[in-house]
C-alpha cells in the first residue's frame, strides 16, 4: 500500500506550540502508523514526536504536509488533519 498524503492548514491561532503539538503527537503515537509531518521545503519529521513537531515552529496559516503509510492511513489523517485544523487556543 503506498504512502498517502495530504496538506493542511494549521488552524491553531498560536501554531504549533506544546498544547496542540501534545495533542498531535500523541494521535500520530497511538496510531500505530508510521507518519511524518513536513513544513515547506524541510525535511519531514516523526508526527509521534513532540520534539519534532515544535522544532518545525509551525504558525497559524502555515501549511504543512502530512504523510502515512498502512491500513488505515486515511481515516488517520483525516484525525489529525482535525487536529490540525482546529483551534485549540480558542478552547482553552
């Protein structure tokens, strides 16, 4: 089965910081599946790995490209595209 992929616009009004990116890597981890999460021209990073995902410093509006492989990649990346899409800033 090959990889899928999908772009997504970050919805969060402060980005990617530790709230949402705990929450990301936390899905990406309890998935099973191998997923990577990419910003622009940089290299792809672990989706499970809530290092990475901060250290990629994702804004609001930025767009990213998430990448999953195995039974099952679409339904997760349709989770964590809500993830992303979502602004858990404005939760809190």
């Amino acid at each position: 089965m090959p990889p899928v992929s999908r772009t997504v616009r970050i919805g969060s009004a402060h980005g990617l910081h530790a709230r949402p990116a705990k929450l990301f890597a936390q899905a990406a981890k309890d998935s099973g599946l191998p997923v990577s999460i990419a910003k622009g021209a940089a290299s792809p990073v672990n989706a499970a790995s809530i290092l990475g995902v901060i250290a990629l410093g994702v804004e609001k509006g930025d767009y990213v490209t998430l990448t999953a492989e195995g039974d099952g990649a679409e339904a997760l990346l349709d989770e964590l595209t809500e993830l992303l899409t979502t602004d858990h800033d404005a939760e809190a």
